[in-house]
C-alpha cells in the first residue's frame, strides 16, 4: 500500500529516526513508524511519504530496533550477585557448586529470583524470554514481557524422573490462563534425563503442541560420558550418589545423534549451548527447519570453551538465537551485551546475523514463525515496544561500530542532543 493513500486521522502518529532496523526487511536509513491507537501500522521510507499536514515526531539520531530476546535463561538464579566459581572451571565442578552455594530454594525464593529476573530484562529491553524453571515456578502477573516457561524435567532414577514429569504437568494446568507466560518442557540435559525420560518429554510436548528445550553437546565431558561412561561427569555423578549402573555410556556409536534424532520428533526444538557439536551432528540439525540452536556468548567464554561453532551452523542453514544462560555463569542478563559481545569479539560473523540472533531468530526459535516478535512490523505496543541506539552514521558499516559500543535505550526517550 502506498504510505499516500493510508487514511490520516487525529490517532495516528508518525515517529523518525535516522535508521530502523525492522529485521523483517532490510535496514531503512531515514525510515518512519506509523502508529494507530497503541499498534505499529506502518514502516517505510520518509523519503517516499508525503509529509503534508502531517503531524511528525522525530526521534532524531537513533536507530530503532524490536526489542531483544532472550531465547534462554534460569531466571530463577537472578539473585546471583556474581558468578559461581572461577572462570574456566569445568561444567561438572560448576554444577556441583552451584548446588552446593544454592542449595535446595524454596517456591518462594525461586519467585522473588525470577522476579528479579524479569524487571532486569525488561530495563535491558527484552521482550521475549525463554525461562529454564524449577516447578513448580510463579510468576508476576504482569503482561511484559512474554515467557515461554520450560519446566525442568530431570532424574536418573525412575522415582525422580516420574516425579518431575508429574510437577510439569501441574506447571502446564497452572499456567494455562496466564496472559503473558506459555507453557512449555525441558529435558534438562544427557547427564541427567535418561533416554526414556528424553522419550517421555517428546510425547508430553507432542500432546500439548509444546516447544522444547534441551541442553546438548554443552562440553567435551558431556561427550566423554555419553560415549565411554568415564570423565569428570562420571565421577561428579558417583561423588553425589546419583550414579545408576547401566545408564552411561549410552548405546551406539553416536550417542548424540541419536539425542538429537529423538528431540526431533518434538513440534518445535531449542538445543541449548551446541557448544561442542561435530560437523555430522551440524550436518544432521541442518535437515529440520523446526530446531534452534541457543548460543549463550558470555557464558560460553566464562567457561573457556573452543570457539563456538555459530559461523558453520549459520553457514549451514540453522536458525541461532542468543541466551544469556543465567547469573550464575553471566555477570547480567542483557541481551544487548551479549550483541556487543560478539560484534566486539566475533568478526568472523555477519553483524546483521548477530541481530537477527538477538530478535527475529530468537522470536523464531521460540515461538515459530509469523509471530509478530522479534520484527518491527503489524505488532501491537506500537512505540514502547521498540528500543534504540544513538547513532548519526550515514553508511551501515557506521551503524556496525556505534551497535558495539553504545548502550541500548528505550523509545521514545530523550534522543535529541
């Protein structure tokens, strides 16, 4: 539709800014948003519209972004004030210590944490999270932002694993009349949910029409146990008493595969981390356009693991989103760090691919697509539900180096100087 022909009446507003990166088109440089009665009608180029008689808000020197999201956290570890253990330390030692600084938290504690976690991400422009979360797990009743909440579903023994399926199905009945926070599970991860239990979860979410969400291939000591039953797994998991002869290693030659086949059957799959992955493992991902692979940036560096695939699993056709894992492997949960993070580090990818990461991917990977997140487009919220950063570049390559270094704020704000 011609933006000339779109009817202007008192309730319409139109905001400018320098650049708008919609995500679902290429970035405008000098673009508009149109807005009716709270909802986001119209994007283009202020070059192409006829600006008599027409009221114009300008935004001055920004750019204007969706808001990010966060495809996964543990928001329920938001009270974090720093990171546990060291930096390199090995997954195995780290989990061991985050059970033993934390302890078992009570419903209580977990809500507070969790709504610590959502007032921080909302200050750090996200819209979008998916939650990793102990059931059962309350949430605020607030409309902002939308939640995918995974309930965590683990145990090697049959008692624990009947135990945390049966908490995720009152979590499901819980959350059903929830506006802004959706059901959805999460088989915590190979060293921990057995194969059946793995089975048991596909089917629940199969039922349900659930996404799920997975940590795989998070570290070499994940591979070794799967694969041999030794490493620093094995002797964490005989150390705490939660060793079951005959489960590790898992059968076959290529226990991973075989993971990653099972988690297919699922109607949408998130595997958290990929930190490790083979190229036959990248190769077999990129044959489902329903899977997503969640790369946690900063976590991923705080345990000093290789270089992360994320260059070969764009190249090969895999949708990535960024997660900022949670505050006990993260110094906060701002998506927007993450972003500068690899634009600061990572110059083997693409900027505008780190972006999509951080919204449209993320939306994608969570929700599917044509969901109105992660875009600028049709969306309800209109204005408020975009945020911004200070630049006064004339060429994309500008834009690149003010992303890497400057803050991202909300919109509208104080942007003229």
């Amino acid at each position: 539709m011609n933006p000339s022909d779109i009817e202007m009446d008192d309730v319409d507003k139109l905001y400018k800014a320098r650049w708008i990166f919609p995500m679902c088109q290429p970035p405008i440089n000098g673009g508009f948003v149109r807005v009716r009665r709270g909802k986001i009608i119209e994007i283009g180029s202020i070059r192409e519209l006829d600006l008599a008689n027409v009221p114009v808000i300008d935004l001055g020197d920004v750019a204007l972004l969706p808001r990010m999201v966060n495809s996964h956290t543990h928001l329920e570890f938001s009270d974090c004030e720093s990171v546990v253990g060291q930096p390199g330390i090995s997954l195995a030692e780290w989990i061991g210590k985050v059970i033993s600084t934390r302890g078992a938290s009570s419903a209580e504690q977990r809500q507070k944490s969790i709504a610590l976690g959502i007032e921080e991400s909302v200050a750090a422009g996200v819209g979008l999270i998916g939650d990793i979360a102990t059931t059962p797990s309350v949430y605020p009743g607030s409309t902002e932002p939308m939640i995918l909440s995974f309930a965590e579903v683990l145990g090697l023994s049959h008692e624990r694993a009947s135990d945390r399926i049966a908490a995720a199905e009152i979590q499901e009945r819980s959350l059903k009349h929830h506006d802004s926070v959706h059901f959805a599970v999460s088989p915590h991860a190979p060293y921990s949910t057995p194969m059946d239990l793995v089975r048991r979860c596909v089917q629940f979410c199969i039922r349900n029409r659930s996404p799920l969400a997975m940590h795989v291939a998070e570290s070499p000591d994940e591979r070794e146990l799967l694969e041999s039953g030794t490493g620093r797994f094995s002797d964490s998991l005989r150390e705490a008493g939660f060793w079951r002869e005959g489960l590790f290693p898992w059968p076959g030659d290529q226990p991973l595969s075989a993971l990653i086949g099972q988690l297919a059957r699922a109607p949408q799959v998130l595997l958290i981390h990929g930190n490790d992955l083979k190229d036959a493992e990248i190769d077999l991902i990129a044959r489902y356009d329903h899977r997503s692979i969640v790369y946690c940036p900063r976590t991923h560096d705080f345990f000093g693991y290789s270089p992360h695939p994320v260059a070969k699993l764009i190249n090969a056709g895999i949708r990535v989103s960024i997660g900022t894992d949670s505050r006990a492997s993260n110094p906060d949960l701002s998506v927007w760090n993450e972003v500068q993070f690899l634009l600061n580090r990572r110059t083997d990818l693409d900027p505008y691919n780190v972006l999509q990461m951080a919204t449209q991917w993320g939306a994608d990977a969570l929700l599917g697509g044509e969901s109105g997140f992660g875009v600028i487009g049709r969306s309800d919220g209109g204005i408020n539900s975009l945020v911004a950063v200070r630049t006064n570049a004339g060429q994309l390559n500008q834009v690149w180096r003010d992303f890497a270094a400057r803050e991202l704020l909300p919109v509208p704000g104080p942007f003229r100087t």
